[in-house]
C-alpha cells in the first residue's frame, strides 16, 4: 500500500493475484487427482457409466419384504444423445427389453425397459451445468414358496 496515494502497489496486486492462482490450481489439482469410483448402483443389472455422480439428496431408495424401489438420480458432464445410447447397450447387454423411448425438449428424453416382469424408467435431461440421469425401478424381493 502506498503510504501517498493509499492505493496499493504493483507488486502488492502481483503478489495477490499469484495467491489467487496458487489456491486455484491446488483447488484443480485435488479435483484431478481424485479416484473415479463408479456410481453408486442399488440393481447389479443397471450399470451408470463413470462420469456421473449420485445425487443421495435427490434420490429415494425404499425397501421392504417383498419389495425394493428406487428412484436414483446422476449429475454429470455427458451429453446426453451419448448417455442414452450407453445407457440402452448396457441395460441390453444385461438382459433388459427396450420397450420405447419418448423425448420433448423440456422434459429430455424417457426411457423404458422390462426384464422378468420388472419395469425401468430412465429420464435422461438436461440442467443448467450438467446433464441429469434418472432411474426409476422395483423389484419384488420375495419369493413364491
């Protein structure tokens, strides 16, 4: 800081601004350096590619006896034509039965699968910043005897 003007001076401002990035890349460094695990997956038979992440606060798991639900929600940077085409290999190679797909510009594009008398909703759209994927399914859980 300049004692005269009460302004500070070009090495003050310097040496912040080298702060400033300093934190900035650290910050960039930890993110690139963090271990891609894969989503989090309630059904073995419903792989979510990596790059997308689970959102618990926007999701719902229900279980009881005879019954397990979910509606599980990912956030990621994919785009979403890809995602969806992923989506339907994965979920064919896994035994699921694509039964149709619809999609508007506002709601994004829904998916629909049946496997053993199970159904599976996908709802693939985007947001501001990342692209969405939803997952909705049940499962009966008990077994005739």
């Amino acid at each position: 800081m300049d004692a005269r003007t009460g302004h500070a001076g070009a090495g003050f401002r310097t040496a912040l601004a080298l702060l400033a990035f300093g934190m900035l890349a650290s910050l960039a460094a930890g993110c690139a350096t963090a271990t891609a695990r894969p989503p989090r997956s309630e059904f073995e038979d419903i792989a979510v590619p990596r790059g997308l992440t689970y959102q618990p606060d926007k999701s719902t798991v229900i279980e009881s006896p005879a019954v397990k639900a979910a509606r599980l929600v990912y956030r990621g940077r994919l785009e979403p034509v890809s995602l969806g085409q992923a989506m339907r290999a994965t979920l064919e190679a896994n035994g699921w039965r694509f039964v149709s797909t619809s999609s508007t510009p506002s709601f994004g594009t829904l998916q629909v699968y049946e496997k053993a008398g199970n159904s599976l909703q996908l709802r693939i759209h985007e947001g501001l910043w990342y692209t969405y994927l939803e997952v909705e399914t049940s499962r009966t859980t008990l077994v005739n005897q």
